[in-house]
C-alpha cells in the first residue's frame, strides 16, 4: 500500500464561502426522499456499499457519493461521520436505466498491520 503521509482535506476546506444547494440539486433531493425505503440503519461505525449505475463510462465513480451519501444522512437521520468503511463499485448499463443500490452494515474494524 503507499503511504501519502499529509493530512487529508476536507471538502469543506476545499472551497471558499458558502455552497448554495442548486435548484437541480433540491429537485434531486426530492426526488431521491420520496422514493427511499423504509431503512434501519445499524447503530455504531458503519460500512456502506453503493453500486453506483453510470451510462456514460467517462464519469467519475465518486461523483455522486457526496450528495447520494448526504440525502441518505438527511432521510434516515444519521451522521456521515459514523461511516467507517465506503465499499464503491461502477457498473455501466444502458442509457436510460442509471441506478444507485446502496446498504448499510455494522462496520468491523480490520487488524492494521504496521507499514514493514
């Protein structure tokens, strides 16, 4: 594994002022919450799987996750901070049938073997 040895960035730092939410996004929002499942999400650290569908194979596999991830936190009211483990995976299917699958399980920490 290599090790990039600097503090990560938050995406909050990334950007200067305030994001405004745009009108596709609240429309997405909406869209999304209204068709949401009843879902319990477990308690604790957790590990999320999202197969993300993409028709087009030059996007970007993580594109989506930060505002799919926050409507998930906004609807089932959890903190995003509880995710432990992100498990991501793109499939490209025709146009037409985009998706997101996603689930939540217990996150169980791995043993951290020390770099050698």
């Amino acid at each position: 594994m290599i090790v990039v040895p600097v503090k990560p960035m938050s995406q909050n730092k990334a950007y200067l002022g305030r994001k405004t939410k745009s009108k596709d996004y609240r429309l997405y929002t909406g869209n999304i919450v209204d068709i949401l499942p009843p879902y319990d999400i477990p308690e604790g650290e957790l590990d999320l799987k999202v197969n993300v569908y993409y028709s087009n194979r030059a996007a970007d596999i993580d594109n989506c996750l930060k505002p799919f991830i926050d409507i998930l936190q906004f609807h089932y009211g959890f903190n995003d901070n509880k995710i432990y483990h992100l498990d991501v995976t793109k499939l490209i299917v025709p146009k037409g049938q985009e998706k997101l699958e996603f689930e939540f399980k217990p996150y169980i920490a791995a043993e951290v073997q020390p770099n050698a």
